[in-house]
C-alpha cells in the first residue's frame, strides 16, 4: 500500500518529448536505456538479477523500453556504477548500495548492514515498514532513484587458512572484508583489507592474506578458495540478507511515462525475489560439491559473534552520533528489527528447526 | 531461465481478435477480465494480494488490461473459484490450489503440503526448480494455467481450548482443519472438521469444537479466538510456507498478446513477494497484541511433531501409491526439500538463532 503513496509523492511526470507522440503512444514511447552492472558476466547471480530485470522491462512493453546490460568496466568500475548515474553519464546501475559507503555510511542500509536483517525482513521493511520512502529521501539527495533487485540471503562468513577457534585467533588477521563489515572486523582485531574478486585467490595463496569473504556457496565455488584457505566459516553477520540495488538517475526515472514506472517498479520486485530464489535453488548443490572438495564447514565461535555483535554496536554508535541520516535508518531498522526476530523465532524457526532435525536424521 | 523455456514451450499466441487491430494495438489492446478470490474482503492480506496483483497489470498497461476482483461468494462460493476458471465462466481467480484436493490430492503442492517446504523454499523450487513447469502440467488437465501469487509464510499450529501436553492429548479433539492436513491429523487421533471462517468463534464458544487453525497472527487476532481458545500453538507444520495462486482459464490465458502474458508473470511474481513482506511486517504486532490479550503461546510438543511427521509420511506414501501426479510431485519436492533444509541450516539458522537469542536477551 505504501507503494501507492510513494509513486504519488515521486513527482512522476511524462517528459515533454514523450507527449508529443500520438494518444496510444504516449504510454509506449521507445526508450533505450544502458544499465551499467558492479559485476562481471561470471556471476550469473548478481549479474543475471540485471538481465533478469531489464527482460521483464522489455517483454512488458513488447520491446519498446530497452535496457541494455553491460558488465562492470565498459561503461563504468564496477564501484564507480552509480556516481556515474548520479552524473547522468548512464541512466541506470544495478549495484550494492553499500559500495558507496566511502561517501556516506547511510548507503550501507540499502545493501545490508552488521547483525541486521534477513532477507524477508529487508523485505518486510523495504515494501511495507517504510524502508523503500526512507532509503529514496537520502538516495535523492544523490540524485538517484532506488529499488531492490535482488537479494541473496544470509552470505557466509569467508575463508580462512587457519581454523579460529576463539576471538584471540583473530588478532592481526589480514582479511579481505569491506566497509562497515571492516569497520567492525577491525574492532575485533582483523586487518581489513580491500582487493577486488580477481585477486583474491592469489593473494590468499601467497598468504599476503589469510582470510576472504565473498558471498556464498555458489558463487564461491567457482573462485576456488577451499584450495587455498579451507576453513569456511558461517555465519555472514555482515550480510544477513543482502539486496542489491537497480539505481536510476532521478530526471531519468521522473522522465519515464507512468506506466513504464509501474513496470520498472513491478520488474524490480519480481527480479528482487526471483534471484533470492536462484541463489536459495543453487546454494545447496555448490555446498555440497564444496565439502566434497575439501572445504571444512566452521560454524563461528560464540565468543566471535558475541565480540564482533559488541563491536557493530560501538560502531553503530559512533558513526549515528555524527550523522543524522545514518541515525535515522539505524533507528528505523533496529525496530523493524526487535519486532521480526520476535515473531520469527515462534513459527518460522520452530518449523525450521524440526525440519533441520528431520534432515540431519536423514528422514527427508 | 527456466521462465523462458516455460513460456516457449506454453503455445504462446495472440488470438484472433487481438491481432485484427493495428500495429501499436496490438501489444496493448483493451481486455477487461473477472477475477473471483476465494476470500473475503476483510482479509485484507490475503485478499489483498489480488488487488495488489491487479493494480501491477492495470499500471502497467496504462489501465488498457483491467482485473476486477471480487470477495468469495459475489461470482462463485470461494471454494468453487477454480472451478468456475476452469469452466470459463469467469477467466481468472485467486484461491488456494489445495481448496480442490478433494478433486485430486495432487492440487495440495500448489500450496503446502505437510512438513513441506518454508516460503523461501517454495520460491526456489517453483521458479528454479521447475516447479511451475510441473505444477501447471497437472493443472493444465484442469484447464487452469496457475502462478504463485502470495505467501503467508510459515502459519500458526491452530487455537486450543485445552493445553496439550502430550500427543494423547489430541486423541478425540475435534479440530477444525481440512485436507491434507486434516488426514494426517486424524492419523494421530484428532477428528477433523470441515467449517468456514465465519462459523468457528461460536463454534470454539460453544465446544461444539475443540481446536480450529487458520493463518497467523494478523488473520487471527481479527477473529478473537483467544477469547474462547486461549491456547495458541506452533508451528503450523501443514503450511510451513503456504502459496495463494491466480489461476487462468487456459483458453484465456493463451489468447493474452505476449507483453500481456510478461506482464502478468511479472506482476504476480511481484505480489506474491509482496504479499509476504506484508505478511512479515504486519504478523510481529499483532502478535505482541495476542499476547497481550491473554492468548497462551505453546509450541506443539516434540512427541506431537514427531507422530504428526510419521503420520504425513504414511499418507504421501498411501496416495503417492495411486495417484501418478501426486507421486511425481511429491518425489520432486522431496528432493528440494533435502537439499535446502541442508543448505538453510548452515548460514540462515545460524544467523537467525544468534540474532533470536540477541532479541530475548534484549540486546537488539
């Protein structure tokens, strides 16, 4: 419902040259957009959550809105994907939102953030707690327009070459992590590193690392890692449910006819659900190939997640007492936050749990 | 990508009328369609899903693809809303696909099944797992072309009268439950009783019943069964993850223009998300009110789960003894369920019982 009263305060306008164009036209103009991806065509995942958008997109309106997808580096870096839609360079990116935590630490909302929600819950709080109008009023001011579109669930938690068995073992870890995820591995004495996907294996082959994250099963599986750094950790703390993002420059999205905003809109949501689904039906077949191979499943230490959980909460802190936006989303998301993890642990994880039983019993 | 193996393989046409108008037109002609819900209005969550359904189809044609949807009981009773689909007299419907087991025990995957799969299980194995492909092979001897289009996620166990403590405890209650569902309950001695929604308060009131389920939370509290059956169970291990499906008359579906049939997978896809999250957003504060109002929050004992499981298990093998379709898609589902519940318990569960045990601690 919410969706309703956000498209009326958009400000969504028929540019003038569309409405030149006779009566039935007018909702059908030809426009050829470039979507610029913060991803490599290997990721069939993320990638593909693009392709699966922009086909929507274009069977929806029998090929007249076309939005061509190119991979990270033609158009754009892969982290560089919506400052250059900011400019105007592009039209539209599919990209973490949480790259862009250099310029601000708000954007990490928009992607996930440490210890926060799963992937139903972003839902939850994106389409019907506000989420969508709150990340839109800080993305504007970017001069972007954001909708989820895509989500991979809960990530796991990296790749080690030594087991770490207790908080101590992770002094002076060098590992490849990011971000707000950085900030708070830092509080728990790792050395965060930044080194793109392609370098990861090398590095941690040679030892100038010791530890990577990336995303989870299927996606890691092709990178190698177990090679090199076996143990293979869970959970991902830092990315309970991580959206990506289609980011559109706002003349562009405001330009758009009505209902090509409606299909965008609807495009968006489904590609959003329909890659959550893709990774949930190919995590498990990797997962198994990837213990087959050698890697050794590490559920973190309590003591890890109990050190790093404080850590994220000083970090919350301290980034919120110096920035009234962050603030904000912080506070709109821990009581989105409080409320789900009440209601989830009744039905939801009790089900689950039983489920999980049943599995380890092999009675499935 | 299976999608678009599916639509290729469905015989994809435009009818006759369709393409008698001019180019432009052709893509967007005017079509107006029924659409008879099997529930009432005042589900708004479910019922609901079918508006924000047909307002998606609606935008996205500039209004030119209109669904009216109507409550259960203005063009068909809601248990005869596929039914009528499948006759014609109306071209669309929104329903549970399990409301017509008695025709066919094959129709209860199309909703959940018990101790199935959770909603994010669901979404993977139809969309990737080439579930719709084989859902819509049984539904298309029905002449029904069905999508998934909402979810409530994992529902409440029912409202008891008396604790249960143990499974003797369910020997001779009376329960208002139906289907599936209700066979497997009556394996453990439970007397099942079929009741629609208006009729179970004065029922539970009276003690002409013992126990009834319905949905969750939101759903619930409306009805007030904690007034007269204050004991509130969990999980719902009958619909861990329970789809609403728009069903299309076949003839009616196939005569769509292409853009029309994107449109409308786009659109329901999209509302089936959304339906969750909705879900998901509203369940927490009802439950909080529930509890508040007096309602006994139990989880179903082990011993209960463990002979409701034996009991399911004896009933997919009796009827998968019989019945081709129903075997077929218990066996694929099987095999889904296998893998995702070993795959979940890795990093999804383990972040959410960290996070769980954060939110009793007071600590989110």
């Amino acid at each position: 419902m919410l969706r309703r009263n956000f498209l009326k305060g958009a400000g969504i306008g028929v540019a003038a040259s569309a409405v030149a164009a006779p009566a039935i036209a007018q909702s059908a103009p030809e426009i050829n957009w470039r979507l610029t991806s913060s991803f490599p065509k290997s990721l069939d995942t993320i990638y593909g959550a693009a392709e699966v958008f922009a086909k929507y997109v274009s069977d929806a309106t029998d090929g007249k809105f076309k939005i061509q997808v190119f991979p990270a580096g033609e158009l754009a870096p892969g982290l560089e994907a919506a400052n250059e839609v900011s400019k105007g360079t592009v039209e539209i990116c599919h990209t973490c939102s949480y790259y862009y935590w250099g310029k601000d630490p708000a954007f990490a909302f928009g992607t996930a953030v440490p210890f926060g929600l799963n992937s139903r819950m972003q839902n939850a709080w994106m389409y019907h707690g506000g989420g969508i109008e709150l990340m839109n009023e800080f993305y504007a001011g970017h001069n972007l327009f954001g909708l989820p579109c895509g989500n991979t669930g809960a990530q796991m938690g990296g790749w080690f070459r030594k087991e770490i068995k207790t908080v101590d073992d992770l002094k002076g870890v060098k590992m490849r992590i990011a971000g707000f995820a950085g900030k708070v591995m830092s509080g728990v004495g790792v050395v965060p590193q930044q080194i793109a996907g392609g370098e990861i294996y090398p590095a941690l082959e040679k030892g100038t690392i010791d530890a990577a994250e990336w995303v989870g099963p299927y996606d890691d599986e092709k990178l190698g890692f177990y090679k090199v750094a076996p143990y293979y950790y869970y959970p991902g703390w830092w990315e309970g449910g991580a959206y990506l993002h289609i980011m559109i420059n706002t003349e562009k999205w405001n330009s758009l006819p009505k209902n090509y905003q409606a299909i965008v809109w609807a495009a968006a949501q489904a590609a959003n659900s329909d890659t959550q689904a893709k990774y949930d039906f190919l995590n498990p077949t990797a997962l198994k190939k990837l213990a087959a191979s050698g890697a050794q499943l590490r559920p973190y230490p309590q003591d890890v997640l109990e050190a790093c959980f404080a850590s994220a909460k000083a970090a919350y802190e301290e980034i919120s007492a110096s920035n009234a936006a962050f603030k904000k989303m912080y506070d709109a998301m821990s009581a989105v936050r409080a409320d789900q993890y009440l209601w989830f642990q009744v039905s939801e994880h009790t089900f689950d749990t039983f489920m999980m039983n049943q599995q380890r019993k092999k009675a499935l």
